[in-house]
C-alpha cells in the first residue's frame, strides 16, 4: 500500500518522498478512491455471481483503512510499478514480432497474444490489490496470475526457435508432479501467508507459534516437494541422461527448504519472504522449460 491509487502514485507519475508533500487529508481522499474503485469490482463480481465475494469486499470496513504515508513502502512499489510497464513493454514487442509471422506460425501468435492479453488483466487486476487493500485471496490471485504468465513466456522461448532437446522416455510423469507438487505449495504458503496477515497485530516473534495448521502443512509438504526432486533425479540418471538438468531445480528447491526453515526459526525476517518465493516459481519454471523440451521435435514452428 506504498501508493494507494493507480497507475499513479499519490496523484503523480513521480512519488512523494515526504508527507509534506501530501495534502492534509490525504488518508480521507485516497480511502474514497479506493471505495470507489471497489463499488465497480464488487458490481464486476455479482454478474459473475460472485455475491457473497463482492459483499464481503463492500461490508469489510479495514479495506479502507489508509496506512501512515511511508516513503520506503512508497518506493519499493514504484519500482515494482516501472519493472512491470518494463515487462509490459517487452511483452508488446513479442507481440509485434509474433504478428509478422502470424501466417506461418499461428500458434506462436496465438501464444504471444495471450500473453498480451494477460499482462494486460495482470496490471489491471494490480490496482484491485491495491484498492482493497491487500485483500488476501487478490494477493493470491495476483500471484498466480503471475505464474501463468512465466508459464506462457517460457512456451514461447521453447517453441520460437530450436532449444537442447531432452530425449528421455517416462520422464515427462515426474516433471508434471514436480510442477503439481510446486503448485500446490506455492498456494499452501499463500494459506500461511495470509494467516500471517491475520496475526500481523501480534508481535513478530509470536507469529510462526500462532500460524496453526495451514503453516504445519505448508511445512510438511515441503519434503515431497523434494522427494519428487530426487525421483526425477534419479530417473534422469537411470536412463543415462546428464543428471545435471535436475542440479539447479534441486539446489533451488533446497534453498527454498533453509529459507523456509530460516523464516520458522527466525521471526519471518521480511527480506526473506520475496527470496523464498522467487525460489519457488524459478524452480517450478526450470521443470516447466525441461517438460517442453523433453522429448519434443526440434522442428520450428515457423514451419508449422
């Protein structure tokens, strides 16, 4: 909530870096344009019959509490803000390089299209996290969203032109439950993430002591997470493949394990939280990247 309105912040294209700079009632006149902003999403909500989703978003009082103007907060997502128009950008010029080919390779054009579209409905849906004040489920759709959007540029980078081709037999089974498993407890570490959030008023120390069954899951899962690691392991060396494809998935995921175990450990240190994610979606794209190239024809789709 470092910038409460979008895709401004604080009504300008360039941040605040003082509250001097803010009018008096700044926390008053950004929480009515938030509650505007989120009379027209929860209206978006019940045509798709989402009721009881859209009165809950009108009904919760907390989502129009103004947080303290923070510069640190403020900059830190002005520049998540540029890196985004970054990637928009970079993303519509795929777009533009796909549409000359468009004749000769439909599905590459389909597919940078797509992405298009989604990054477009990814921004859009940022400035919902935004004016509902970090509502945990849009942080969680944000996130995923986010995913889908690593999953359809990695298809694009394998399918555009000839990448390593991965000839195993069977391996394609391990590499879908790894991607599944990581799915599964990206979202389980969503649920203590957003137990977190409900118990932000307790001192940090107390956190993890009261995180309850949603942290004891997300915990446990961890260890299949890297049981399938070491099963695609060891079926990449069974059938005499370089077994160093699965080294950087398993150092990320055993990273993602001490990260993980840090935060328990140690009173959720902030910095780490982005770290143990970042981990997590490097190592579910580094499967997704081996998934495509594991037994597929090199044959480009400039062909096709």
């Amino acid at each position: 909530m470092g910038c409460p309105d979008w895709p401004k912040c604080f009504g300008g294209w360039v941040p605040p870096t003082s509250v001097r700079q803010l009018p008096v009632n700044y926390k008053e006149q950004y929480a009515a344009y938030r509650d505007k902003k989120n009379q027209k999403f929860a209206r978006y909500l019940s045509l798709i019959g989402l009721q009881d989703t859209a009165n809950k978003i009108l009904e919760d009082k907390s989502v129009l509490q103004e947080a303290e103007f923070n510069p640190s907060k403020t900059w830190v997502e002005y520049i998540n803000r540029l890196v985004g128009v970054a990637i928009g950008l970079m993303i519509i010029a795929v777009f533009l390089a796909s549409w000359q080919i468009r004749k000769h390779s439909r599905r590459l054009f389909m597919g940078a299209m797509a992405t298009l579209i989604l990054v477009v409905v990814q921004g859009w849906f940022g400035s919902i996290v935004v004016s509902t004040n970090l509502t945990a489920w849009t942080i969680t759709v944000h996130m995923f969203l986010a995913v889908l959007l690593v999953v359809l540029l990695i298809w694009l980078f394998v399918r555009s032109g000839p990448q390593a081709e991965v000839k195993l037999d069977g391996t394609q089974l391990w590499l879908i439950a790894g991607m599944v498993t990581l799915l599964v407890q990206i979202f389980l570490g969503t649920q203590v993430r957003e137990t977190i959030d409900r118990l932000a008023s307790l001192p940090r120390q107390e956190w993890i002591a009261n995180a309850g069954l949603d942290f004891i899951i997300h915990r446990g899962f961890s260890w299949a997470v890297l049981a399938i690691q070491v099963g695609i392991w060891l079926k990449f060396r069974k059938t005499g493949t370089d077994s160093s494809l699965t080294v950087v998935p398993f150092v990320l995921i055993l990273s993602s394990l001490v990260t993980g175990g840090v935060m328990a450990y140690f009173s959720v240190p902030q910095f780490l939280q982005p770290i143990h994610l970042l981990l997590a979606v490097v190592t579910f794209g580094w499967f997704f990247q081996l998934y495509l190239q594991t037994n597929t024809r090199q044959a480009s789709l400039l062909k096709d």
